[in-house]
C-alpha cells in the first residue's frame, strides 16, 4: 500500500508539472489574465490600422519556445487582420512560423503585435491571440482582442492612395514598397520611427512613381514603425522589423 502511495504522488507530481503554465501577458495596463479581453478602438478608414501590443514572460525555471496562434472568433465581413511573432505574416496565416526562445524568468517585449485593418467597415471583429510551447502546447496563454470601428466622414473616408506593406519583412538592407498617389498629394512623405517615437528615416514619395525603396541597413535591430504622410496629415502606421 506504501509503495501505491508514493507512486501516485509520483503521478500527480508530474501532471502538474505538465499541466503548470509557465506563460503570460501584459500590456500597458498591467498583468493579464488567461482569456481576457483587450478593446481597441478606431475609425474605420480605407487606410486606418489598429494595433495590440502584448508583452510576453515565461515564468518557469528553463528557456521556452514560443509559438503564437490567430484564432478568428468573429470578423466584420471585408476588413483584414495581420500579426507580427517576429516576422509579419499576411492575412492567411494563422500560426506563426517563427518560433521564439524566452529565457527563463524572461520576458520578450517587442516581437508581437496584432493588426488589423477596417477596411471601410464598420463594426467590431474579435480575434484570439494563443501563445504556445512549441514542445508542449499545453503550456498557454491567450488573450482576445475586440478592435472596434467607427464611423469617419466621407471625405476622410474617400481612397486617396494604394500603399503596399513593407516588403520584406524583417528587412536587413533595403525595403520597398508599391504605391499609387492621386493628384491632390502633392506633399508626400515615408518617416520610420522607433518604438519611442523617435524619427529614423524621412523620406519625400514622388507623386509620379509607382515603387519606392529605403534603406534601413544603419538601422539597429530591432522593432520601428513606418508611416506615410500626405499633405502633412498621416495616413496609417504600420509595423517594420529590422533585423541583421
């Protein structure tokens, strides 16, 4: 009977090692729950990206490969949503393909971000972020994101350009991008920042050209934020990872 006994404490010794979880997030606001629900709000211009942001820290003894999921709860029929896990998938990836190691007791700030894109619709799309042990999925923590789009008057609303994503992305020398500007944009500029805000690149677009390219090989590795401007006034903020 002895001998059953320590067995068993053996067994569920071991279960609640494999079932412990080791992750989780935060955010500006603090600590998150597993399964919480994070709003963002937006308008919903054919241009307008709306961001999450999620610090992610493995709270066990030893290094853990992270993995990130995109699960589409409920999505505004037209509108497009993206994530970064260290590259930047387009809108049909659902699992990320980098894998991510975070040291034990450590914490990975910068990798992550959801985007999503209205589109022009109106409405709200909520969509599950699941961040995984690659050798043991298990091992999870997840948070869902309700972005929000609200209405924008008609002539904010109006397509003025067709601006590509960065390509590629992670970039470790040039990037590029492919873009149409209507008459009206007579002043019209790239600017990447840093996660500070602080302005990297500046970079006039010509009104007339159909591609143009930056160089981002001085750039430090690391997480920036590019934004075209037209006629002074921004229009969109996306993610650009550098990485050499």
């Amino acid at each position: 009977m002895k001998y059953i006994f320590i067995n068993l404490i053996f067994f569920f010794a071991g279960l609640g090692v494999t079932l412990a979880q080791n992750l989780s997030l935060s955010d500006l606001s603090g600590a998150l729950n597993n399964g919480d629900y994070v709003y963002v709000y937006g308008d919903s211009g054919m241009y307008t990206l709306m961001q999450s942001h999620f610090e992610v820290h493995n709270n066990g003894s030893s290094s853990i490969d992270v993995r990130v999921k995109k699960t589409q709860i409920s999505i505004v029929p037209g509108s497009m949503n993206t994530f970064c896990w260290g590259a930047c998938y387009d809108s049909s990836v659902y699992i990320s393909g980098d894998i991510i190691a975070i040291a034990a007791g450590g914490t990975n700030q910068h990798d992550f971000s959801g985007d999503y894109f209205p589109k022009g619709h109106l409405g709200a799309s909520t969509i599950m972020y699941t961040f995984y042990d690659n050798s043991n999925p298990n091992d999870s923590v997840c948070v869902n994101v309700v972005y929000t789009a609200t209405a924008v008057g008609i002539e904010e609303n109006s397509p003025m350009v067709e601006f590509s994503n960065a390509y590629p992305n992670p970039a470790s020398s040039m990037v590029h991008f492919n873009y149409t500007l209507n008459h009206g944009s007579y002043d019209a500029a790239i600017i990447v920042s840093d996660l500070l805000g602080g302005e990297a690149i500046r970079q006039t677009v010509p009104v007339n050209g159909s591609q143009i390219s930056l160089d981002v090989s001085a750039l430090t590795s690391g997480v920036y934020f590019y934004s075209l401007h037209i006629n002074g006034e921004p229009q969109f903020t996306r993610k650009l990872i550098v990485k050499h």
